[in-house]
C-alpha cells in the first residue's frame, strides 16, 4: 500500500524557518516527479515546488529563493525547507506525485507572531 | 505567470451532465499543456481525477472524462452523482516546468 506521511507543520513567527517531511511508502520517491502543493485556509491549490527523478527542481515564483525542495533516497523521503517565512505562506502543504494520484495528509504551517 | 480560469461555481441536476472548463490566459490549451483534473472534498486531500488530457486514474468513475475543447482543457461528468459534490480543479503545465492550477470550480449536485 503506497503512504505519503508529512510532518514538520507547526506555528512559526515571520522570518522563521521549518522543514517539511515527508515519508513514503510502497514506492520510490527517485522514481518519479514529486511535487509539493499548499492551500491556504478556504483558498485554492497552490502548486509549490517539484524534484524530478534526475534531481532538478522548481519552484514556483512566491518562494523561489525561500523554499528547496529535496529528498533523501535512502529514506525514501521528499522534504521542503522553508525560510523566511511570511504570513501569507499560511497554508495545509500536501505533498503528492500528481499523476500517481498518490498524496500526503497535508502539514498545517501557520505563519504567525 | 499565466493565469489559468475555471468556473467559480457549476449547479447540475443529479444524472444530469455538466462540462467544466479551463482556460489559460496565454491562448488556447493544448495536450502540451498537460491538463490535470483535481476533485477535492471538504477535509480532505485533493485526488487526481485526469492527468495528461485525459487519463484516468484506475479509481476515476467511468462518467468522468477529459478532454481538449474550444482551446480549453474540459472536464465532462455525465450521470452526476451526489457523492460527485465537490471542488475541482484543473492544473496546466507551461514552460520552465512551473505549473499552475486554476482558481477552482465548486459544483453543486442539486
């Protein structure tokens, strides 16, 4: 049975920092693009960053440069380093391989002082 | 970035059948674009209905299907179900490998 399991979430002051995990199970992560996606309370999905099975990644404009995207093969694991966090990046993080229809619970990060 | 376009909000009768679209603001969306559909319901994850135009997923109900029309990507669901209540959707790849989704269409099963 394939599991995406995130965590890392939590209440961080703006400016502050925190990395997402997220551990799979049932496939490889290096096998396929894995991407990350957030949703702002009552908003839309926001597609975030993706690693492709080579290792390239990217990332969407509004975090470029705050946000790397990486994974730990012998873990299995995708991650999310957030930095310089602003309140607007608020947000239920799903990671997911979206055309495997496999995703994660979601981690709640909330931006706040 | 592009801006990618969906109804905010579909009323459909149950068996009933009813098209969402999605449109980008760079011209017409074609299979380069990648379509996928998302269905996500309340307190839940999003699941992939389509990717790829109009692959399914081995879970996605049959009246479900994807399509390219008018140059935008559609998602047609035929014999609606009220279990089909949900937000949906549509996420378009571009150049760069930066996709985007659209804002969403909420659609009513009534």
């Amino acid at each position: 049975e394939v599991q995406l399991v995130e965590s890392g979430g939590g209440l961080v002051q703006p400016g502050g920092s925190l990395r997402l995990s997220c551990a799979a199970s049932g496939f490889t992560v290096s096998s396929t693009h894995m991407t990350w996606v957030r949703q702002a309370p009552g908003k839309g999905l926001e597609w975030v960053s993706v690693i492709f099975g080579d290792g390239t990644t990217y990332s969407a404009d509004s975090v470029k440069g705050r946000f790397t995207i990486s994974r730990d093969n012998s873990k299995n694991t995708l991650y999310l380093q957030l930095n310089s966090l602003r309140a607007e990046d608020t947000a239920v993080y799903y990671c997911a391989c979206l055309h495997c229809d496999y995703w994660g619970q979601g981690t709640l990060v909330t931006v706040s002082s | 970035q592009a801006v990618v376009t969906q109804e905010p909000s579909l009323t459909v009768s149950p068996g009933g059948t009813v098209t969402l679209t999605c449109g980008s603001s760079t011209g017409a969306v074609t299979s380069g674009h990648y379509p996928y559909w998302f269905q996500q319901k309340p307190g839940q994850a999003p699941r992939t209905l389509i990717y790829d135009t109009s692959k399914k997923q081995s879970w996605t109900p049959a009246r479900f299907s994807g399509s390219l029309l008018g140059g935008k990507a559609a998602l047609t669901l035929s014999g609606a179900q009220p279990e089909d209540e949900a937000e949906y959707y549509c996420l378009l790849s571009y150049s760069g490998a930066r996709p985007v989704f659209g804002g969403g269409t909420k659609l009513t099963v009534l």
